[in-house]
C-alpha cells in the first residue's frame, strides 16, 4: 500500500470526525434555539430602565441620575439600587420592570401552584437558581425569577431541570416567600444534609444509646444544623411570634409559632424528623443544658441578636413519649414600655387604677391566665411610681424586662430562693412599693398580706378567671378573709384580644345571636361592625396585633363584708356589678363599637357572664 494512499485515508478519517461534530453541533443548538423559541429575553440597561421609570412616574429626574450613578458605582443592577435608596418599594416597581422587560409578571403570593409541580424540582435546585416552579403546560416549565435577562443562568436552570422553561419576572421576596411556603424553612438547608450524611438518627420510645447522644452532639455543632435552627429563630421574629414549639409525634416533627395568642403550622420540609434530636441539641448547647440528658425537663436561656433587636430566648424542654419537645419564649430586649394611657383602660377604669396606685399601702392584684399580658400591666404600673422618691423592689421568676431604677430579683429554687424568702429579705431594704411576680402558695400570700398591713405598696399577680376569683383564691390558699379584706385595694382581670388588621378592615353583616350571646340588649343606631378579609399584612388571619380587655374591682366596705364572711365569687361579683363593675364582655364591647376587634374575636377569649 503506497503513502499516498494513507494519507488520503487519514485525511478522509479527520474530514469525517469535523462533518460529524459539526451535525452534532447544529442539532444541539437546534434544540437549544427551540427551547428558547418566542421568548423576548431584554437585558437590565440602567440608563434605558432609569428613562422607562421615570416616563411611569415611578422616579424624578433628580432619583434617576442618582439611582444610575449609584447602580454603576456599586455594579448593582439600577431596581436593586432604587430600592435601597427608598425611592420605590419592591411590589410597586416589579411589575414596572416586568412591562420594561416584555415578560408576564406574576404575584406569586395570589397563585397556588400545584404540589405535582414542586415535586418536579428538587429544593437544591430552586433555592441555588433563586427560581420558583409555576407550572408545566405544553412541555414547558414556566418559573419565576427575579433575573430573567440572564440567558446563561436560565440556560443552566433548564439543564439542571430538563425541561425547557419559560421565564415569567417577579420579586426577590415573593420568590423568597415562595419558596419557604412550598418547600419550608429551611429545606435547602435540610437537603443538604441529608446529602451529607446517609445515616439518620431515629427515636425508640426513649430508649437512647450512648452513640446515639455522641453522633447528635457532633451533628449539633454542623454548620447545617446551625443554619437550620437560625432559620427558626428568624422565621419566628420576622412572623412577630412570642412562642416557638418544637414538637416530636410518632412520625412527624411538628414547628409552631404563637402569633397574637394563636398557634400557627411552621411549613418545614418533612424529612426534617430525622433531625430532631440534633436540632434539640444545638437549642440546650446554645442554652448551656446538659445535651446528654434526656429523661428530665430543663430550663435555659439564650441572647441571640437579629438585626439591631436584642432577642432573650426562655427554653423550655420536655421529654415525651416520642423524644423531647421544646418550647421557646421570645422577649424582646427593645421592648418599650407601655404607659397606663396606652393599655387600653376605659377612661373610668383608668383612673380608679391611678387612685389605688397612688395609695400608701395596700394589695392591687392583676388576674388572668399565662399570656395574657399581666406582666406588662405591672410594668405599666411601676413606670408611674418609678421615681427618686420612691424604692421599688421586684422579685420575679423570670425578670422578663430589666428596668432602670427599679431593683429586681430573680428567683432561684434550686438554693432555696423562693418568693416568700425574698420578700422577707426585700423588707429590711426599706423598700416603698414592691412587686411579687405571683402568689403561688399560702407561705406567699400569707407574707404578701402582712407586707402590705405594715404600709408598703404592693403588686401581684394571681391564676384565676375573673377578679372576683382572686379573692376566694386567696382563701382557698388559707389565709385569713379578715386579712384579705384589711389588705385588698383592687383586682384587676384582663385578657388579650386580637385588633383587627387596618390593611384589609371590612364591615360585616352581625345577626341578633352575637349580640345576645355577649349579652348586649341595646345597639347603638350607627354602630358597624368590623372585621378582617385577611391580606399578606396579617398573614391571611384578619388580625394583626393585640390588645386587652379588662374586669377592675374595686374592694368598698360592702366587698370586705362579704369576704369577712366568706362569701363565694359569684355574690362577690354581683355586688361589685350592683357598684359599677365593667365586665370583661363589657369592655370587650366597648372596643368592638370603637372598631378595633371583632365580635367573634370578644367571645373567643371571653366565657357567659364574665
């Protein structure tokens, strides 16, 4: 065989190899030019962008030039510049932007999107690519993005999902809230560990190995596992929750905030259970608890800082039959004060609490069940008295709020500092008015009473329904009624009522049956009644905020009478009704005609007859 007829061979090989990379080539991008066929993809152009908004009024000329001189200074794209500058908001400039684009504009907040959909794309993909899947017609996925002119990332998100897509232009933190609504807090970070680790730790009725505890520990010091946890902690701030449960069942793992006194589902990703001791974990070491121990409840404490707010976290942990639950109570070291004008007493009520504040000597209890605000009335009350005249010395259990100028006490059983203890101490400081955080016991109340007989002022809280309650309460307990008479100025009973949302407040038709069942026979001829359709403000709930109802009795000389003699509660309260009592329902009613809550809202937290 002659040279030349090699070569030629050879040369026939390499023509061969390029005609068939070539066809390959063209193929590729024939589908690749389909995928993208009849999208209009425009670049963000700050100068082209800035002009459009400032023809739609949404900038000045001045907020142009200096939105596009900030864009470029920072190489920040010009909508994200104008947010930050303050001259638009998010929702009024994206669907600007999506016009400015030529590209659909979705509000993902008002579409439900099919779970078969979320299925589709795993969580890694959607939280890496900052999309959200919509919904797949046609062979197409259209997705959400905040950055749909980026033909490079929309090309790597349609081979990471292999689908074609369709770009639809929408907020960063609609796609944000999206994402956490479909795929729970967190669930990028969850995935991510499930990928790390194929071993996952299971709960056996209580029945926990030693290597069990060691591999939770190591698990609780994973940046993922602190990722997670510091999500909680966000979610529940930014959703203003007061409450954090932690709750383990037989196949679940459940999260839920108190937002306004009512618990609300956490949408977390459901493999999250097999983390739950690792996430209780890193809650007792951030609390300084004893991780390996599991049988007994704890109690601790922890300061986290988001943003500026100063956050004091209560832990609670509870073992139950499936692993250990944990609550959390947030507090909030920013927290200002609220002034006796703010709690929302009647005008009347009002100043009966300022005459008996004012007094030399004398018991004002504050009533009501855990959360209802009885804390914050107290404080209320000491703001007005705390002054260089007087002492004041509290003692609580926990000192929810350090004020200045008062000198405050914290309770510690375990060495045997216990209300009636401290008291006893609290008095050889010559204190004027003193504060116990609750009358728990007899050797309490029993002490408290004699406090205020050798004229001290004195606040307290105590667990009963209704004011007339506090009284026998005290004498269940065994002390005297001629001391609890001596010693009595006031009850005060409260509860907190959702207000209703301002953002989406709507009059609604009432039938006669309300009124009758909050014991109203008279109806103002103007009166409207308010409630809320739920809007993104108040989460779709109606309410957003709370406010308290109040019952204040007065103890007069035909009160002490009847306690002398120990009367029950029930002819207690109709002798303060015969003086001038205002009920719960009452009050309740009272800020229903001013439109602040609703009707339903004054028979959720109220029982017939209070």
């Amino acid at each position: 065989m002659s040279c030349s007829f090699v070569r030629q061979v050879k040369r026939n090989k390499i023509f061969s190899t390029i005609i068939a990379n070539a066809v390959i080539f063209i193929i590729i991008l024939n589908i690749y030019l389909k995928s993208w066929k009849g999208i209009k993809l425009k670049r963000f152009d700050s100068e082209e962008l800035g002009k459009y908004l400032l023809d739609c009024n949404i900038l000045s000329e001045d907020e142009k030039i200096i939105a596009i001189r900030e864009s470029k200074k920072r190489f920040e794209r010009i909508d994200k510049t104008i947010i930050r500058l303050g001259y638009a908001d998010e929702d009024a400039l994206a669907p600007k932007i999506s016009e400015f684009l030529e590209l659909p504009y979705i509000l993902l907040r008002d579409h439900t999107i099919d779970p078969e959909i979320i299925s589709k794309i795993a969580v890694k993909i959607a939280h890496h690519y900052k999309f959200m899947p919509v919904s797949l017609s046609d062979g197409k996925l259209h997705i959400a993005t905040n950055d749909p002119s980026n033909i490079e990332l929309l090309d790597e998100i349609r081979l990471a999902v292999e689908f074609p897509i369709e770009p639809l232009f929408s907020s960063e933190s609609e796609i944000a809230a999206a994402l956490k609504k479909y795929y729970g807090i967190g669930a990028e970070t969850v995935q991510r560990m499930l990928d790390e680790s194929e071993s996952t730790i299971e709960i056996e009725k209580n029945q926990f190995k030693a290597e069990d505890i060691a591999s939770a520990e190591d698990l609780a010091e994973d940046a993922s596992i602190i990722k997670f946890v510091n999500q909680i902690f966000c979610e529940a701030y930014s959703e203003r929750a007061t409450d954090i449960h932690i709750e383990p069942f037989e196949n679940d793992l459940k999260i839920r905030y108190r937002i306004d006194g009512i618990l609300y589902n956490a949408s977390i990703p459901p493999m999250i259970k097999r983390f739950h001791n690792s996430i209780v974990s890193r809650i007792k070491i951030m609390a300084n608890l004893d991780i390996s121990e599991r049988r007994l409840p704890h109690d601790g404490r922890i300061k986290i800082k988001i943003g500026s707010d100063e956050l004091d976290l209560r832990v609670s942990i509870l073992p139950t039959a499936f692993g250990e639950s944990v609550n959390i109570r947030i507090l909030s070291g920013s927290l200002s004060f609220l002034t006796l004008e703010q709690l929302g007493l009647l005008r009347e009520d009002q100043k009966l609490i300022e005459s008996m504040i004012k007094k030399p000597h004398g018991i004002l209890f504050v009533t009501g069940p855990t959360g209802s605000g009885k804390t914050t009335t107290l404080y209320a009350c000491l703001s007005r008295l705390n002054n260089d005249e007087n002492k004041i010395i509290t003692i609580e259990d926990p000192i929810e709020y350090v004020i200045k100028g008062l000198s405050q006490i914290q309770i510690q059983e375990k060495i045997g500092l216990t209300f009636a203890r401290g008291l006893r101490s609290m008095l050889r400081h010559d204190p004027d008015i003193m504060m116990i955080g609750e009358v728990r016991d007899y050797e309490t109340a029993e002490v408290t009473i004699r406090v205020a007989l050798t004229g001290h002022l004195v606040f307290s809280t105590v667990h009963t329904n209704d004011a007339s309650g506090a009284i026998t309460r005290l004498i269940d307990m065994g002390v005297e009624p001629y001391l609890v008479a001596s010693s009595l100025e006031g009850v005060l009973a409260q509860r907190l009522v959702r207000l209703i949302c301002k953002d989406c407040k709507t009059v609604v038709h009432t039938t006669p049956d309300h009124f009758s069942s909050l014991g109203v026979t008279s109806i103002p001829n103007n009166f409207k009644s308010y409630e809320g359709k739920g809007c993104e403000s108040c989460n779709f709930t109606g309410y957003r905020g709370r406010t308290a109802i109040y019952e204040l009795l007065q103890i007069n000389d035909e009160i002490r009478d009847l306690i002398v003699s120990r009367k029950p509660a029930n002819v207690i309260k109709e002798a303060a009704l015969r003086n001038g009592l205002r009920t719960l329902r009452f009050d309740g009613w009272e800020k229903v005609k001013q439109g602040i809550t609703s009707l339903n809202e004054v028979l959720r937290v109220t029982q017939e007859g209070s």
